[in-house]
C-alpha cells in the first residue's frame, strides 16, 4: 500500500509540473496560427502598406506660367520639359494648388488627353495676392493627361500644384 502511495504522488507530482510549465512556456499553437494569416492586397480589399505621398520620389511639382501648359519643377530647379504628361500607369493626385494674381480675376485648371479638355477647377478672387487651396482627398488626372492653369480673365501670374504619383488601377 505505501508503494502506490508513492507511485500515486510521483504520478500526481509529475501532472502538476506538466500544467505548470505549460501556463509559462510559449504558446506553438498561436505561433502556428500566426504563420497561417496571410494579407491580400486587392482592389476590393486594399491592405495599406506605406502612404506613397510620403515617398519623395513619388511627389510631382508642377509651375503654370500664362497660358502654357504645367513644366514639372525638379528637385534641383530645372525643369526637363516644357508640357508634362502624367506617365502611363500612373494617376497624378493634385494637393495643393497656390496661385499668384497680380488683380481681381477668375483662373481655371483644365485637364487634357485622348478624351479632350476638361475643367477641373474655377477660382474667382476679387483682389490680387498669394491663394493656396488645400485638397485632402486630391484633384485626380489620369495617366496621358496633361494640365494648364490660366486666366479666364486678367491678370492671372503663375500657379504652382504640388501633388503625388499613384499606380493607375
């Protein structure tokens, strides 16, 4: 009898030792259904990564002069062509427009491609001065397009959008 009482106590003493040390040791079970979980990045589902407005070379300049068409502005200054096209498989999201008038007037940012011109913007202002408009959510051109910014009526300077590159969906 006294020896199943041992047995009896080595059996028992060893189960406790088993729960206790599983209540402190990681978890394979959690390390394994970790494993498992897998993102997809699609369309309907985007999975968010990294704000590529954020990325400095994904930023776009753009300077409208008169009546021309936007010449990007580049980091050094200069400015490689004189119309720029948003690039294929790219949208460009405009974020923030500032445009210098020299008087009262109104000034309009049309859009141009394959599909024509289009409006995008109209600002009427009743004095000169420095205006700068703020578009959280973004004017969108899409890829091949082209922008201008001019004087509906006089005496519209120059206007500078700054904005970002986006993969056109």
């Amino acid at each position: 009898m006294k020896r199943m009482g041992k047995m009896l106590a080595v059996i028992l003493g060893t189960g406790l030792v088993a729960v206790v040390s599983t209540m402190f040791n990681p978890r394979t079970a959690h390390a394994l259904v970790a494993a498992l979980v897998q993102v997809s990045n699609t369309p309907a589902a985007p999975a968010m990564t990294l704000d590529v407005s954020r990325l400095a070379s994904q930023n776009v300049q753009l300077l409208c002069v008169g009546t021309q068409n936007c010449s990007q502005v580049l980091p050094d200054g200069g400015s490689p062509v004189q119309t720029y096209i948003v690039p294929a498989g790219s949208s460009l999201v405009i974020t923030t427009v500032q445009i210098n008038t020299a008087g009262s007037g109104s000034v309009q940012m049309n859009q141009a491609n394959s599909s024509g011109v289009t409006t995008r913007a109209f600002w009427t202002f009743a004095a000169g001065g420095s205006f700068d408009f703020q578009y959280p959510a973004g004017i969108v051109l899409s890829s091949g397009s082209d922008v201008s910014v001019n004087g509906a009526t006089p005496p519209f300077q120059e206007a500078m959008l700054t904005g970002y590159l986006v993969n056109s969906q």
